[in-house]
C-alpha cells in the first residue's frame, strides 16, 4: 500500500481530491449501515492488523515474499 506514491507534499486540490474520495467512501458505508436489517442475527466481528516492514529511515519495503521465503513459511502465499 502506498508503493505508488512518490510524493511527502501535496496541493490544496490533491487534498481535495482525496477528501472528496473519502466522502464517497464513508457514504457507502452509511448506506450500507442504513440497510434494514443490516447487523442482525449471531454476533460477529472482523478485523484485521496491518504492519508495515521499514528501512532505517522509516520508508516502506515491500519484501514481505523475501522474508517469509528466508524463514521457510509453509504457509506463504504464491
């Protein structure tokens, strides 16, 4: 994630521009809460945790593949 952007600074129409993405976001979600019977029946929850692998100057390295191969996980993805 974020591996495509290539920029620290951003103008006031690039903050916009994501803003606006967010709203749309957030109303999808809203609708999708507003749905009728939406959160009924058995309880459930998901989650999930992201970690971020980083270089000394806290940049993101994408060598999650390097390193489950390095420490012979069964279970790494293909």
């Amino acid at each position: 994630m974020g591996l495509s952007i290539q920029q620290s600074e951003f103008t006031p129409e690039e903050f916009d521009r994501f803003a606006a993405k967010v709203r749309t976001d957030l109303t999808a979600l809203t609708r999708l809460l507003d749905r009728p019977g939406f959160g009924e029946g058995d309880s459930s929850i998901g989650a999930e945790v992201e970690f971020y692998i980083v270089n000394p100057d806290l940049r993101v390295q994408p060598i999650n593949t390097e390193i489950a191969a390095r420490v012979q996980d069964p279970y790494r993805w293909q």
